[in-house]
C-alpha cells in the first residue's frame, strides 16, 4: 500500500452544509450529486419497467394502469432508465473520477459542469411532470406536450456543457508528461464520450428544436404528438444507447489489470476498440438526420447494390460490436496470464460488458431487415440489455472509485452477489423480450396482442427479471449508502492502483493534488512505488 | 509515504480556446442537423409547376418573396466579422489595446448590423410561423442561428471586459471569441446557400 503525501486541507469546505451542496463548483461533488440522481432516477425508471412488464403479462386488458396511461409510463420508463439513471451514474463518475487521474486540481469550466448539473435535473424533472400530465411522446395535452420538447433541450443542454468540460479538462489539463495515449484508460474513455456527445446531442437538440416549434405553432410538417417518437425516438434506442456505455468501457480496462496485478495488454488495441464505438455512435446520428450518400440509387452503381447496403450496416452495427469485443479481448488478454482477486468490481464489470455485448450482437440481428424483426418487441430486450449492462458497469465503477470518493469500503461479500442477480435480472430481462419478438409481438403494445406461443411466459420471465433487477439495484443503492456512511476507512490506495487518483488522499481536499506529479508512463503511480518516490 | 517532487501547478493548455473549438464544433453539428432535416423535408414536398422554372418543389410557398439583398448583406457583414475578430487577435497578441478595443467593438457592430439584417428578413418576408411546415421551419432554422450570433455577441462583449479591463493580457479569450465567430460566418454561410439561394 502506499500513499502520497497531500495537503491537508479539509476535503470540501463545500460539504459541510447543505446550501453549499447547491452552490459547489467542486467535481467531487458535483460528480456525487449526479451519482446520488443517477440512483434514484434508475430506481424509478426500473419500477416503471416492472409495471410495463406485468402489463405485458395479460395482453387482454389493463390490470394496473389505465389504457390511456400506457404509452407514456413506457416513455418514461425508457426516459428515466436512459438519461435519469444511466446518463448520469456515469456522468457523475467520469467528472469526479477524471480529473484526479490526470493528475488536475479540478475540472475544466468547474462552474459550467455544475450549471450543466442543475439544467439536467430541472430539465429531466419538467419532462417527467410533463409525462405525467399527459404529455410527452404520444401525449394528449398539447401544452404538456410543448413543455415535455422544450423541457427535454434543457436536459440535452445541460449535459452538452458536463460534456464539454470534461472534454475540455482531458484535452487540457493532464498532468505534465501525460500525453492522451498515456492517460489512464476511463479517462481516454470519458474523452471518446464526450466528444461523442457532443456531437450527437447538438442533432437531437436541432430536431427537436424543429418538433417543438412546428408543434406549438403550425403541426404540418413533424406528425404533431406521434411524430416526437419517429423523429427523435433514436436517442433512446441502439446503436445511440453504445455512448452511455463508453467511459464505463473506460473503467473496465482500467479495473481489470489492477484486480489482475499486472499491466494491461495491448493498451494501443484498447485505445483504438473504445474509439471504434464512440465513431460508430457519431454516424448513426449522422445517419439519423441524413441519409448518407452511398445509400442513394447510382452511389455504387460501378460495384453493386450489395456493397452500398452492406456500408451503413456495417458502420452502424458491425463496427460499434467490434468495438466491444475489442474491449473484451484487451480484458481477457490482461487476465490471461495473471490471478485476479474476486472483488465487486470485476464481478459487475465482467458481467456487465457480456450484456451489453449481447445487447450489441443482438441488434446486428434487428437491423438485417430480412430478419423481419423491425416494430416488434425485439428492440426492447437488445436496449434492456445495452442499458442494463451499462447500469451494472457504473455499479461496479462505484465500488471500484467509490472508496476514493467517499473515504470508505463497500464490502465485497455483500456486492458481489448483488452483481450475480443483477446479472441474472437482466438476463432474464433481456433475452425472453428478444425470443418474443420473433414470435412477432409488437413494440409499444401494452395490451391486445396475440400470437402463436406461450406469450404471458415470456412476458412473466421479463417481469420476474426486472423485478430482480430493480431488487438488486435497490439492496446495491441501500448497500452503497451504507458503506459509504458507516463503512471501514478505505484508505488512499485499497486496490493497489497504479493511476493518479490514488496518489491522493480518501477522500481527496478541495484541490486533489498539493503537487505537481510528472507522469513517465501510463502507469505513472506503480513507477513511483517501484521508485521510492522519485517519478517518471 | 512517498513524497512527490513540488513544484508549481502547470498553466491548463488554452481551455478557453479549446472549449470553443468544441463548442463551434457541437454548432456545426446542431446547425447541420437543422440544415439535414431541412433538405429532407424539402425533398419530401410534393412537386408542383413553375412558370419560370418548370417542376419544382412544393416547399416554399409561391407568394413569399426572399429579401435577397438583406440575406446577402448579412453574409458579407459575417465575413466582415471574421476580419474584424482577427484583427482583434493580431492587436491582442501585440499588447495593441487601443486597436483590439476598436476590433472587438467593431466586431460586436457588425455582428450587431448581421442581426439587425435578419430582423429585417422576418419583418419583410411576412411569414407566419402557423402557416406550415416550411412556415414553422423556417423560424426555428433562423431563431437558432440568431440566438448563436446573440450568443457571439455576449461572449464578445465578455472578452472585451477581460482583456480590456484586466492588468494582464488574456489573448487567449480574444482568440477564442475570434473561432467562434469563425464558425457562425461558416454555419451561416451554409444557413444563407440551403434557406436563402436553394429556397
């Protein structure tokens, strides 16, 4: 074990009451309060999804919501899951983590990064009273309706400038001799999805631009209520969904080498692997504004018709899965050759990334029209996967980052079978969606479809599977308040890390580092422990 | 413990720049989405008869006249922009307040002039935004290009408090203000050849 001496200043004077906590430009906390959201927003996207699914089970009728209701608990189930629980567990990661393994005193735009903080949150809160009041995709009350567009460019927006400054702080404030190929590997990750953001969100904040204007004023040209899911439904669906997952792909290949005790096999491979997705993400929202060129008649027309179909298939499907399995290689390489320790944090990471891996295979399966899966239910178990994967990756983040942040170990004996049923929720969650969708039942329905094959089985599988997801997620949240409450002092190195964030104290004062550390490797924190002190 | 070597905290590589680099870049992309969505819409419209042109697209209704003069105005009052804000820059990194205070209010002018232009284009061009979807759109498209030039404006405005008012040169925000209005000049020159020539 081995710790670096920091100034001792108190961690935050900006922790110590509650006004401070609304005031704070500190990445730690805001990163915490965007992890806290992220928990509570998953918990209640997930009970959302449990009442979708047991309204499934009976096609006949409604048993608990009203029919009218339908539609739009579906669209916030997906809202919440999406960008309350998902978007901001790893966006809180990636702004308390990053800074500290480059070795920065704080993030970049500090202040921008909280304001983004508070957009998203006000954002996402009118979006959801929006829905409830009838609004939304779908919606019957056309003010809602309004308010749930314009509410939603607030949360884009807010999310646009965390973007941007994480961006901003990894392009920018590396400590000296970190160049980005040697910058720890969630950071490099955080960098690849955020610039992927923003330059997705920017698309899905013009279009809906569009649908808010053409809907308050005119409804001529977007398909009015109905037309929101066509134009914009992309955000919430694959291959878009791959971006959330990007940094927390980050902390898989930074993870495994540290419970393995070694170094990390072909880092170049995983640089390029993370990348691959994030270029993926950024032509299928291309795609989902234009159609892109050689799709047009004539484009191949000297080379055939099969090549101008393959190209988009490809860059949308095949690349960001090869992406992934590279990923998974670099992973496995790593572990080849060494014994890792069984700790919560790989059990969630390795678990996580096999669904969203089987989320990304399966979709390749989706988009072969051919397949005759499109408008089924299909889609729905490859983005429970994608999505659910992702969750399981940021838990296991949490555990990993989770002592640093808060100064406290979360036990692994207690976590690590939380990741086995969360593992098996989201199996169950995922895959009898999938088998459904062959069998043709339709995407969106709640109720009054029927088709050849025990469909209240498959629906009753997926029920029980959210309910093991959402009963896993809810003991993990109780779990983490807990340990990061009452736990055993974690102190400033548990893993035995080799990056910068555990140079610093548990938890790290006010401005992370009292010293300039110069980094002469990608593994600046293993060199100064073999050295004695002396860097680079 | 392992005490690290001190030594003072290094100056962040050009954050301001950058940040702007990235932010111009989202532009490009909200702005050329806006233009993707456009162009597919109207290629979508039905065709319909021109007397002077023959087929043609029924997108833009026939009876609205485009203020081709106040459109091309405000093109050339961008590019005149972009001048003005590297004048800034050259007058900024030579210490030159008196000229870079001139060249920033130059360029908020004629940013100004470029906004005052597309006022005039909605007052003339009489559309109402309830009319239909080329109506709607079209006031979407241009509301978000002028909320970014108001936007270039604030942050003009910003940079001239700062670099003018501090004891220090802070050219860095000079030529950050410099890029932006560098990609408002390109996104709209896009906005000026899909709205306003291609109609």
């Amino acid at each position: 074990m081995t710790s670096i001496q920091t100034q001792s200043v108190p961690e935050s004077a900006s922790t110590s009451s509650v006004a401070n906590w609304f005031t704070s430009a500190d990445h730690k906390v805001v990163g915490r309060l965007f992890i806290g959201s992220g928990f509570v927003g998953f918990l209640g996207g997930l009970v959302l999804a449990v009442l979708v699914a047991f309204e499934r089970i009976d096609a006949e009728g409604y048993q608990l919501l009203d029919k009218g209701a339908g539609s739009q608990v579906l669209a916030a189930a997906r809202l919440l899951l999406t960008y309350g629980g998902v978007v901001p567990m790893v966006i809180g990661l990636v702004i308390a983590v990053v800074p500290l393994q480059l070795g920065s005193r704080s993030l970049a735009f500090s202040r921008t990064a909280a304001s983004g903080f508070w957009m998203w949150l006000t954002g996402l809160g009118l979006a959801i009273a929006s829905i409830i009041g009838n609004g939304g995709p779908g919606g019957g009350e056309a003010e809602m309706v309004d308010l749930y567009l314009a509410s939603t460019v607030v949360m884009y927006l807010g999310l646009g400038m965390v973007a941007l400054s994480v961006a901003v702080t990894a392009l920018t404030s590396r400590a000296p001799g970190m160049g980005l190929l040697r910058a720890p590997m969630f950071s490099w990750a955080s960098l690849v999805g955020a610039v992927t953001l923003l330059m997705a969100l920017p698309a899905l904040i013009g279009t809906t631009i569009y649908l808010y204007v053409d809907h308050r004023y005119a409804r001529a040209g977007f398909g009015g209520n109905y037309g929101i899911g066509d134009w914009v439904g992309w955000s919430l669906s694959q291959p878009f969904t791959y971006v959330l997952a990007i940094p927390v792909l980050g902390f898989v290949l930074d993870m495994v080498p540290v419970m393995g005790r070694t170094r990390l096999a072909q880092r170049t491979a995983g640089n390029v692997a993370v990348g691959v997705v994030g270029v993926a993400v950024i032509t299928a929202v291309v795609h989902s504004t234009v159609t892109l060129p050689w799709e047009g008649d004539g484009f191949f027309s000297g080379i055939g018709d099969k090549i101008a179909d393959l190209l988009p298939f490809a860059l949308l499907n095949l690349v960001p899965l090869l992406g992934l399995l590279g990923v998974l290689a670099t992973a496995l390489l790593t572990l080849k050759s060494a014994k890792p320790r069984v700790a919560a944090p790989l059990a969630f990471g390795v678990l996580g990334l096999l669904m969203i891996l089987l989320g990304a295979a399966s979709h390749v399966l989706y988009a072969i029209e051919d397949a005759g899966l499109r408008g089924t239910i299909y889609e729905a178990g490859s983005y429970v996967a994608v999505t659910f994967g992702t969750a399981m990756l940021a838990f296991g983040a949490v555990c990993y980052w989770g002592p640093k942040l808060w100064g406290r170990t979360i036990s692994d004996k207690a976590a690590i079978p939380l990741a086995l049923l969360a593992f098996l929720g989201t199996v169950l969650g995922s895959i009898p969606y999938m088998i459904a969708g062959f069998a043709d039942q339709p995407a969106g329905a709640l109720d009054e479809f029927v088709y050849g094959g025990p469909q209240e089985f498959w629906n009753l599988l997926t029920t029980a599977g959210f309910v093991l997801t959402l009963l896993s997620a809810l003991a993990f949240v109780a779990l983490a308040a807990r340990s990061f409450t009452e736990g055993d002092a974690a102190g400033d190195d548990p893993w035995d890390g080799t990056t910068l964030e555990w140079a610093t104290s548990s938890p790290p004062p006010a401005d992370n580092f009292s010293d300039v550390i110069v980094v002469g490797s990608d593994h600046p924190l293993a060199d100064m422990k073999n050295n004695s002190g002396k860097v680079g | 413990m392992h005490a690290l070597p001190p030594a003072p905290q290094p100056a962040p590589r050009r954050q301001l720049f950058v940040g702007t680099g990235l932010a111009s870049a989202a532009g490009v992309m909200l702005i050329g989405g806006m233009l993707a969505v456009w162009s597919q819409l109207r290629a979508d419209a039905p065709t319909r008869f021109s007397e002077r042109r023959g087929a043609i697209k029924d997108w833009m209704p026939a009876d609205i006249v485009v203020p081709e003069v106040a459109a091309n105005m405000m093109l050339i009052a961008f590019c005149v922009v972009c001048v003005m804000a590297q004048w800034a820059v050259y007058s900024a990194k030579r210490d030159d307040r008196q000229h870079a205070g001139m060249a920033l209010g130059m360029t908020m002018l004629m940013g100004l002039a470029a906004l005052n232009a597309q006022i005039f284009i909605w007052t003339q061009m009489g559309v109402g935004v309830r009319d239909g979807a080329f109506h709607s759109m079209f006031y979407a498209l241009t509301g978000t290009m002028a909320f970014l030039v108001i936007a270039g404006l604030v942050y003009t405005a910003v940079a001239a408090f700062r670099f003018l008012g501090r004891g220090n040169s802070d050219v860095s925000i000079v030529s950050a203000t410099a890029l932006y209005w560098y990609f408002i000049t390109a996104a709209f020159t896009a906005v000026w050849f899909v709205v306003y020539v291609q109609k």
